[in-house]
C-alpha cells in the first residue's frame, strides 16, 4: 500500500523501495512484480521490466488482463516470442475474451508473419465483433500484405465501431495519400475534423499540406482562416497562409504576411530566407540580398542563406560575390553538391576554367555519384582543352543517370564537331532531342551530327527547327549557313551568316570565311554595322585612365 500510495504521488523511487520491500516478505506475489514491472517499463528501464514479467509469466496465478499487460513489456523489450507465449496462456485461459488476440496480432505484424497476425485478429473479431482495435489492426495487416481496399474496409469498420478512434481516420488518410489519392486523404481528415476534434492543429496543417499538393489553394486557405480563427496569433498559421499565397504567386501578399511575422520574431532565419526568395521571384533582388545578408548577421553559420545568395549573385552575374558565399556554404557543409556546381559555374563564367575543374574536382570527393557534377566538370576540361577528360566525365555522369540530356548532347556535340565518331554522335544526340524535343540546342547538335554523317537533308531539317526553337543563336544561324553552303544555296547561306555575325560581330572566323567564299565584306550589311554600333555603345568611350 506505501509503494501504491507513492505511485499516486509521482515518487517512482519510492514506490520501487517499497515494493521491493514487499517482495522481501512475500517473494512469490504476482501483483507487486506486475506493479515493478510497469514502473520500471514506464521509466525506460526495459531489462529490469522484462524480468519482472517474466517472473509474471512464469507464475501459476495467471490473471488475463495481468498476462496480456506482461506481453506488451516483453514485446516492447524485444521478446516477441516470450510475448506471444503468454498471450497464448492468456487466450488458452479466456479462449472467448477477443481483446487478447489483438496484441498477438500486432505483434505477428511487427514480425512480418502476416498470415499469422491476420489469422489471430479475425479470430478476435469473431469475439469481439465491434472492437475498433481489432478492425484498425486487421486494417494495418492489410496495408502491410497490400490488400488495399480490405484495408480501407477495416479503417470503416473501426470508425463506425469508435467514431472518435483517431488512429483509424490517420491511418486511412495517410493510405490513401501514399497510393496518391489525395481527394480521398481529405475527405477522411475532413470527417475527422467535423466528427472528432475540430481544433486538432496537427491534423489541420497536414489537411492544408495536401490542399497545397494538389493546387487547391483555396481549400488551403480556408483551412488556414480556422487557425486563425482559434487563434489569431498563430504565427505558425501566418506562415502557411504566406507559403500559399507564394505557390499562388501573389507574392505581394506573402511578402507583408512574412514582414509580419518578422516584427514579432525577427529571429527566424527560415521565414526571412523564404522572405528573401519572394523578393527573388519578385525580381527586387536588393531587398533579397538585403534579407540574406541579415540573416547571415543573425547567424554567420546560416547556411541556408549563405548558399541562396550565393545563386542568386551567380543569377546577376555578381561572381566574385556569388563564389565567396557559395565557398562559405562550402565549408559548412563539404557534402552538399549545389555549392560546388554553382561555384564552378560562376569560375567558368570569370573563365577561371582550372579553378572551375578544381571546384567540381572537390565537389566530387564528397558525392561521387553526382551526374551533374560529373557533367560540369567536363565542361571545365572542355575549356582546358582536356578532351580524353572531357569523354570520361561525361561517361561517368552517363554511368549514372543515362537519361542525363545535357550530358548526351554534350558527347554528341563534342564527337560531330570533331568528325569522330560520328555514329555514336547520331546516337547520343538523338537520344538528348528524344528526352527534350524543344530545346533548340540540342535540335542543333542533332542537326550538326548528321551534317557531319553528310545527311543533309535531314541536317536541314533539324537546323531549321532548332532556329524555330532557339530563336536567335548565332551558333545555329552559322550551322544553318554551312548546310545552305554545302548545298549549293548560296542566298539562304549568305543570309544565314549575316543574321550569325549580326548575333555576334566577333566571329572574325566567319566574317573571314564570309569573304573567301565571295560574298563580300559583311561589316558593310546594316544589320552587321548597327549590331557593331550596339555593341560600341555598351562598352562606352575609352577612358582616359591607365
């Protein structure tokens, strides 16, 4: 009775003394080791429960309810046979008592013996027919053998046994949601909400996750009104209602619903980096390099922001800046590949091309078996004139991920400028147009590929798609022009080289070719002089500085 009296008043040390006190005078009680064996299970102590309900177990007084508790323990404690041996003398006790054969049930389930577990819960059943236990485990056994629709059965029966069961309404939606019925998931937590628990918050957000996931907004919405209706400060309803109005692309509205919050909590790095990506997609990109930056000032550490801006820089072509931060969020995290690639890219954009190759080279110490990473880093050796490096890095990518598009065009680009392998060239080009049919540039690989095989007609063809496609490319208006060229079309072929060096008035090699085959000087047409003028006045007067 003191160990009893101490359990009431929440002194579990006393109420252990006690009952071991107990045990002293009557070492054969069944009732105390079944109160030690409870006290030790709920302080964590697993072997010293497992002992005393064995000791149980083991015992000639074998009360049902008694055996069935010492199962869970020693299930729990992973003694799932020693478990199933009591529920056995349990059920042999009080064959007709169907609650015990749930527990040996679950326990068969979390032993992968299905048939078994589904065999001891129908039995149960035929006892206890409107148990909403039994139905929800035979349910949870039929999601595990993939029976679906018997699943779903169960879950029903077990809310019309219980209509408050929770675990029955959670355990359907999340059924019909990982078999991508999502409608079906928010009708189930709709009925719980209206028949259960109306202020369930947890439910709530994970109906308005979905609501988002299936662009239904403005069910999101109203969800999120009804958070705010039971609290009006919930800035964890504020935030969804922000993160909403952003996938609706009203960013007007998630930006004043994120400063907001920010007033109350200007702490919150992740509302102010998502903040910041508003201002991104808003095109106010001062005030997003205004919101990382103080982020990092929060917290310098904020990796986050630090790799956001670093893009972002990248973005506008500020890649000094771009490669500092990315190397921050490099050194804070060595085994995220996104820093590395965009790094790399601001390196081959400043034409740094080994600090370029060094940078994806590191990023590929970390993750091997990145295909982007492999692909840009063939890129870099591209540049280097590393071309042996440049196959094996865009094998290996290929190795990876054989639908990599870029790295098909790529290799196939590379082989048809080269006029080797020009097969392979068909092939790998082909294949990147088959995965991408409206990238332009790959149309043009395409195309070039089969220039290179002599199919002319069909390097006509795709040239022409790939200016459809591209629109103006100089790199395309030259290729078209080297067709027209081959096949004797000699207007089509001047105009398409003049709408090349129109694009880009430094190609001397064209303007050089342009000439020798006797078309005259291009730098007279009017096009070519006002892209010249064009191009004049953006670099400005030379300056009188040194």
């Amino acid at each position: 009775m003191l160990g009893y009296q101490a359990e009431l008043a929440q002194e579990t040390e006393r109420a252990i003394t006690e009952y071991r006190a107990a045990l002293k005078s009557d070492p054969s009680s069944v009732a105390v080791k079944a109160r030690l064996a409870s006290i030790y299970f709920g302080i964590g102590d697993l072997n010293s429960a497992a002992q005393y309900a064995e000791e149980v177990g083991e015992s000639t007084e074998q009360d049902v309810q008694v055996l069935t508790q010492m199962a869970g323990i020693l299930a729990s404690a992973g003694k799932p046979d020693r478990a199933i041996r009591l529920l056995d003398q349990a059920i042999k006790r009080e064959p007709e008592r169907g609650e015990t054969y749930f527990p040996k049930g679950i326990i068969l389930l979390n032993q992968k013996q299905l048939a078994e577990a589904e065999q001891a819960v129908v039995q149960g059943l035929k006892y206890a027919p409107d148990s909403p236990i039994g139905h929800y485990y035979l349910g949870r056994i039929s999601v595990e053998a993939q029976k679906y629709e018997q699943a779903v059965a169960s879950f029903e029966r077990a809310i019309a046994a219980n209509p408050a069961f929770e675990p029955a309404y959670m355990a359907q939606a999340t059924l019909h949601e990982s078999r991508q019925e999502k409608d079906k998931a928010i009708a189930v937590l709709q009925n719980y909400l209206q028949r259960v628990n109306l202020h369930n918050k947890d439910v709530r957000q994970h109906l308005i996750q979905l609501y988002i996931s299936t662009k239904d907004y403005a069910g999101g919405l109203a969800e999120v009104q009804k958070m705010l209706e039971d609290n009006p400060d919930d800035l964890d309803a504020q935030l969804r209602r922000a993160l909403i109005y952003g996938e609706k692309k009203e960013y007007a509205k998630a930006i004043e619903q994120l400063n907001g919050i920010l007033q109350v909590k200007p702490g919150e790095l992740k509302v102010r980096d998502y903040l910041a990506y508003l201002y991104e997609e808003s095109k106010e990109y001062p005030k997003a390099i205004e919101a990382y930056q103080l982020n990092i000032r929060h917290d310098p550490s904020y990796i986050d922001s630090h790799l956001h801006l670093g893009v972002l820089q990248y973005r506008i072509k500020a890649y000094s800046e771009a490669v500092a931060h990315l190397g921050e969020a490099i050194r804070l995290n060595p085994k995220q590949p996104e820093p590395y690639i965009v790094k790399g890219l601001a390196f081959l954009q400043m034409e740094q091309f080994e600090s370029a190759s060094q940078t994806f080279e590191e990023g590929l110490r970390y993750n091997p078996k990145n295909a982007d990473l492999h692909f840009n880093l063939g890129t870099a050796y591209d540049k280097l004139d590393r071309f042996d490096d440049v196959v094996r890095a865009m094998e290996a990518a290929l190795s990876l991920d054989p639908h990599h598009a870029d790295a098909l065009n790529y290799l196939g680009y590379s082989y048809a400028e080269r006029g080797i392998k020009i097969d392979q060239a068909l092939s790998l080009t082909k294949q990147a147009v088959a995965l991408k049919p409206e990238n332009g540039y790959f149309v043009d690989s395409l195309g070039w590929a089969f220039y290179k095989s002599g199919m002319l007609s069909e390097a006509l063809t795709e040239l022409k798609k790939a200016v459809s496609l591209a629109g103006d490319d100089p790199v395309i208006y030259e290729h078209l022009g080297e067709i027209y060229w081959k096949q004797q079309q000699i207007p089509e072929a001047r105009e398409a080289w003049i709408r090349s060096i129109a694009l880009d008035p430094k190609n001397s090699k064209l303007i050089e070719r342009f000439k020798a085959q006797g078309m005259g000087d291009p730098l007279q047409d009017d096009r070519v002089r006002q892209a010249l003028q064009r191009v004049s006045e953006r670099v400005g007067p030379p300056s009188a500085n040194p």
